[in-house]
C-alpha cells in the first residue's frame, strides 16, 4: 500500500473518530492515574461511516502485513472480537478483507456470560480448535483486557498468532520501562502486534491542522511516559 493511502485512512479515522467524540483532546485521568491529553473511546464508533472507515483501516493494516517481505505477519483463520467492543470490528473488517483484499477469513467473538439455551456456551462463530487467530482490539493500556482474550482463544483450543489494535498509545508501563506491546508479544511472538494508529501519528494530525495547543499538551505527556 502506497504511504499516501496509508496515511489517507490514518488521517479519515482521526476525523471520523472526532467528529463522534470517540477521540478526544483535553484533559482525562486513565485507570492508571497518569492525566493524559486524550482519550480514545471505541464504543462510540458506532455509526455505518465510521464502522466503514474503520473496518478499511483494520483490513488495509493486516493484508500490508501479511504481504510484506521482511518479517510477514502469519496467516490466519479467524478474526476475534471480544465482546463487546469488538464484535463489529471482527465481523465489518472479515467482510473488508475479502471484499476489498480476496482474503477469506472467518470471525468469532465470545459472550460475557455463558448462554444457557438454543446452542449453549459463550463463543459464537467459527470454532476456534486447531484455528490460527487474530485478535481486534481498541486500545491497550494496561494490555489486561488483551490478555483476557488471548486466554479465552487459548481455553477454546485456538491460537493467537497476532493482536491489531486501533490505536497504540506508545506508552512506557508503570515501571518506566516496559512497554505492553512488547510484553503481549512475549506471549505470542515478536512482531505480531500491529496498530492502525499510534500516538505520534495524533501529534503529526495535530500539527498539520494547526491545533498548537493541543499538541504541546501531547509533546508533554510524550516525553514524560512515551516510548523513546
């Protein structure tokens, strides 16, 4: 994919995402007690533009990925979304793929509880067992969530081979060290996190649009927790 589409839809999600308020700038204490500049809210991507921008973004990411000629992402069966968020983002981006890229994948998601009538259980879709998978997921932070539903392939007898993410916060844990992208892919391989977004590609959108405060408010969050 040519670095112009690349950073066509980079850029289309940022607005989208703004115009819905999932993406916002001011002022937000995260779980972790650090006050960021932002905040990223997937639940409110939730509308037949946005769901069309954003399924692109998640497919474009995986099939550049999976073409690419140093260090490929893997090949996979299956997308999984982990309720709830990620639902329509396995099912919109499985279509994606194969209507815009001729890769055809299947998609799961699991229940928060299980279901006790009709066909039982708490995973609906394509059986995971002896399935490589791909997990979609919004944003990590602490990567609790992520790891959550690595577990749950994992107890359904798939195996992750890969995470994409919306959105990578670039962020150093609470040791100051450590990053969760790196201790996610310490359980399923190196380089097999991928993201649509990172942090510095909000501090480039910022400073083309001219949004100065904003930005320096970013630069300052960047240097004291991103990643260097």
């Amino acid at each position: 994919m040519a670095a112009a589409s690349q950073e066509g839809f980079k850029s289309d999600l940022i607005k989208h995402a703004m115009e819905v308020d999932a993406l916002k700038f001011g002022s937000f204490t995260l779980k972790s007690g650090r006050i960021s500049p932002y905040f990223f809210n997937a639940g409110l991507l939730c509308t037949g533009s946005i769901l069309a921008t954003l399924s692109t973004a998640y497919a474009t990411t995986i099939a550049q990925a999976l073409s690419t000629s140093i260090n490929p992402f893997p090949t996979f069966d299956v997308l999984f979304g982990p309720a709830y968020k990620g639902i329509p983002f396995a099912s919109t981006a499985a279509l994606v793929l194969y209507t815009q890229h001729q890769i055809s994948v299947g998609f799961a998601y699991d229940r928060k509880e299980a279901k006790d009538h009709g066909e039982g259980g708490k995973m609906v879709g394509v059986p995971l067992k002896g399935k490589r998978v791909v997990i979609l997921d919004d944003v990590m932070t602490s990567g609790k969530a992520v790891r959550g539903a690595i577990e749950t392939v994992r107890q359904n007898g798939g195996e992750v081979v890969g995470v994409v993410q919306a959105l990578d916060r670039e962020e150093v844990g609470q040791d100051g060290v450590s990053s969760t992208v790196k201790e996610i892919e310490s359980l399923i391989g190196e380089g097999r996190v991928l993201s649509i977004l990172k942090m510095r590609d909000l501090m480039s959108w910022l400073e083309k649009n001219g949004m100065k405060e904003d930005l320096e408010n970013m630069r300052e969050y960047w240097n004291q927790y991103g990643l260097k």
